[in-house]
C-alpha cells in the first residue's frame, strides 16, 4: 500500500510541506509539475525551487514570490493573524494592500488551471482555515478578510500541496504527532502565545508537544493541512521507503528547520490507536450491553468486555475500548456516563489492520456486497451477512445454501 509518512519534528508550513513532497517526486515530474504551478493562473505568482542546507542537511526551498516580493517564513493570513516577520515595518507594509474574502478566494480557486482534485482539496483547506479564523476572532465567516500578499502566497502553498499529492497518489499519509514550538508570535494587533490560536483550534484532536524550541513551527495553512489530508498520526510503521524528501523553512535553529516525508509501501493499514480499559463489579448485563452500543455511537473503534477476577474474589467485567485519539475525550465521557467505573486506564498500541473493501455483485438474487480485506500475504473475500440473510428470508432457503449458489455462480 502507498504510504507517505511525514516527519514534524520541527512542525510544518505550507511551503515546507510542498518542498518535502515536491523532492519525493521523479526528475520528468519535477520538471511538470514546476510548470504547471506556474501556469495555474495565481495572480502575480513565480514559484521557483532552491537548496537549502540545514544542520547540515540539503533539502529544497519552496520559494514562492508575489509580484517580485517573498514574504517572511510565516503566513499573514489577514489583519487579525499571525505574520511571517514580525516587526513595526510588517505591520505598516500590511495596510497598503487590498484584501480578499473567502469568497473572493473560493471565484480564484475556482478559476485556476488545475484539475478538480486540486480545487475540491485547496477549497476544503481554505474552508478549514477560513472556519477556524471565524472561531477565533469571533466573527463570521463571511467577515473573514486575507491579506493580499499572504493569500497569493497562501494559496500558492495550499495548490502546491494539493497538485503533489495529487501526482503521488498515496493510498495512506500518516504523521508524527506535531511539534508546535514555544514562545510568542508578533501580530497585526499584538503579541499571541504559539500556536497561534487558528493554529491550536486546527489542531484540536491531533497529538502535539513543546520541545521548548522557540518559534511559531506549525502555522496555520500547514496545520489545515495536516488536518485535511494526513489520516492518522502517531510513531511510523512498518514502511518500505522508496523516496525521502526534505523540505526546508527559512529560519535556522539548533535542529534542522525541516518537514521530512517518506514515500514506500507498507504492508497494512497502521494507527496509532488508545485503549481505554477499567474494571466493573457492580453494574447489570443489560446495562453493560446499552454502554457499549453509546460507545460505539461515540466513535469506538472497538468495545467487548472479558470476564475477570476482582478483588475479594468478586466476578466482574473488564470493559475493553479502543478508539482514535480524536475520539477519547467523548469516549471517556460516554464510560463515565453509563457505567459505574470510577477510574479509566489508558494504553496507546500501534494497530495493523488488514486493507478492506467492500464491492457489489450481481447475483441471481439481486445486488450482493462482498467484503475483501488484504495484506501480510492474505486475502480474504466474504459476502455480507445481512443481504445473505435477506435472500434467505425471501427465498425460503439456508444461508449456507444462498451462499453455496452466489458462489457458484461468481
């Protein structure tokens, strides 16, 4: 299965993003894609690729300029958020540009010269972002206004990513959790704590951490990003690695300033996934059955219970359930809710899966789903029990019968 796996220890940007997925790509795709990011019609955008060394790593800069004009390392969404430099000459160059609204953004998305891949997935991002400013500035969306410059730049970094991701058709994209950096960001109206506050609401339900680096390392256009494309984040799997790319940031700090993505195959499905488990010795088997099924409403993943020896020789239940990490906080509110536990273990486990998929056949009965599920060298076919069981009702025969003849007949 083809697996792009994505390394944030130093965080991620829109354009540390590109450049990392830009350098998995082959030479004659390097040379297209360049070209079609140029053409794509992003008013006033040159984008051009540079090396880029860091702690003694190369790697590529995605350089991204706007009329002639670079902008800082970080983005300057609109004139509530966080900036790419900071400093009084940032904040007086801001106001002699025009600004633009989601929609505005939404007719130039809309436009560009780029398959619909590519603008379902930018306009999905720009949503994110755009949703996210509205929460945290307390306005609505429709209010939401991006600064000129930031937004071509912005918008360049979010198609960018799209278009390579689009090229390198990965079945899966996993990642580390996130290193957010510390410290404090400069804005257009003050001084705001990293991550900025777009930045941690993107990033709720995603693992992250403070290695006490200094700096604003995940901006809001790399954490919607993430948020949108990467399907589970947690320790790397077992990966096969065809391809490794770096893609560099501007600032220098004691650890290299890069995203590091790896491009391989990986033999199943991977996640990074939270057992919560607690004892129960005094609650009924009709109860215990009602909390499982508002567990699985809630997200699980899984839920069972095992019988279990507790103290003074009591027979109890051990309330197994896994989830996402996303999930756990509703999935622990759902077992305090309906069980008796007053305490909740935690467990994180690396959980492989086979890859499954559901397909329809044609049958002499009608439509029939079959489930298959592969990988480790296994592939297993089986149909559905529930339209096995309506063909049986309606034709007065055994399952094992209707399964016989569908199998015959396919």
């Amino acid at each position: 299965m083809k697996t792009i796996y994505l390394d944030l220890q130093m965080g991620a940007a829109g354009d540390m993003l590109s450049a990392a997925l830009f350098e998995l790509l082959d030479d004659k795709q390097k040379t297209d894609f360049l070209h079609k990011i140029n053409a794509a019609g992003i008013p006033g955008v040159a984008v051009s690729i540079e090396s880029s060394v860091k702690c003694g790593i190369t790697g590529t800069h995605f350089k991204v300029t706007v009329n002639g004009e670079e902008e800082g390392e970080y983005e300057h969404h609109h004139e509530h958020g966080p900036s790419r430099a900071s400093g009084t000459a940032e904040h007086e160059h801001e106001h002699h540009h025009h600004h633009s609204s989601l929609h505005d953004i939404e007719h130039l998305i809309e436009h560009l010269q780029v398959s619909d891949f590519v603008k379902k997935h930018a306009l999905a991002v720009y949503n994110l972002i755009a949703q996210v400013e509205s929460h945290a500035h307390g306005k609505p969306v429709t209010d939401i206004h991006f600064h000129e410059v930031g937004t071509m730049d912005a918008v360049t970094d979010i198609t960018a990513t799209c278009m390579l991701i689009e090229l390198l058709a990965p079945v899966k994209i996993l990642a580390s959790p996130v290193n957010v950096g510390s410290g404090q960001v400069h804005c257009a109206h003050g001084i705001l704590p990293v991550p900025a506050p777009a930045t941690a609401f993107l990033l709720q339900g995603i693992p992250t951490y403070n290695n006490q680096i200094t700096g604003e390392l995940c901006t809001p256009t790399g954490a919607a990003l993430l948020k949108h494309f990467v399907n589970s984040f947690g320790n790397m799997p077992a990966i096969t690695t065809q391809s490794i790319g770096y893609g560099m940031g501007q600032k220098d700090f004691e650890a290299a300033n890069c995203v590091r993505a790896m491009l391989g195959e990986a033999n199943a499905n991977y996640q990074s996934i939270v057992e919560l488990t607690c004892n129960l010795d005094d609650i009924s088997a009709e109860k215990i059955g009602f909390a499982i099924e508002q567990l699985f409403e809630a997200g699980a993943v899984e839920a069972y219970t095992v019988p279990v020896t507790m103290k003074k020789s009591r027979p109890g239940n051990l309330l197994c359930v896994m989830c996402k990490e996303q999930d756990k906080s509703k999935i622990l509110e759902t077992i305090f809710k309906h069980t008796t536990t007053l305490g909740v273990r935690e467990n994180i486990s690396n959980r492989y899966t086979l890859e499954r998929t559901i397909e329809t056949v044609q049958t002499k009965f009608g439509p029939v789903r079959v489930k298959k599920a592969e990988g480790f060298g296994v592939n297993r076919t089986k149909f559905e029990y529930e339209d096995l069981a309506r063909i049986a009702r309606e034709t007065g025969k055994s399952i094992e019968e209707v399964t016989d003849i569908i199998s015959r007949q396919i």
